[in-house]
C-alpha cells in the first residue's frame, strides 16, 4: 500500500516521529488514557481494559515508564 517494504517504512516513521509506530501507537492510547484518570472516576483496571490493555500490570509499567508515575499517583 505505501509502495515500500516494512523496515524501510518503520524507518521513515521513526525518523518523522521519533517513534517506531509500535511505540507511536502505545504513547498515543496512554496519553489518551489519561484524560479518563484524571476527569472520571472509573477504576484503573477498567480504563485499561477500555485502550485495549489486557493486562493491568502492563498498563501500570507502561503509563509509569513514559509519565514517571504510576496511573493512580497520577490521577491523585
């Protein structure tokens, strides 16, 4: 569809975005995931389930890796 094979395409996106688009796509459903921490009160497990986390654990070790906090430090 791009007219390219997949590495020469991860290459152009990383090199447009800093990001491969794995990664692209895990910062972007974080970062949308925090509006719901912050303006709703439903529960960590179901905000995860909600951005196609299916592991809570993983959701935790992900959003504390790019923000510095766990998902419950940060919604208080």
């Amino acid at each position: 569809q791009f007219s390219t094979n997949r590495t020469t395409l991860t290459s152009i996106f990383k090199a447009m975005t800093g990001y491969t688009p794995v990664q692209y796509v895990l910062a972007e459903r974080l970062k949308q995931s925090r509006l719901e921490l912050l303006f709703t009160n439903i529960p960590i497990y179901e905000v995860s389930q909600k951005y196609s986390f299916h592991d809570e654990n993983y959701y935790i070790r992900a959003f504390k890796k790019q923000y510095k906090k766990t998902p419950l430090a940060y919604r208080k």
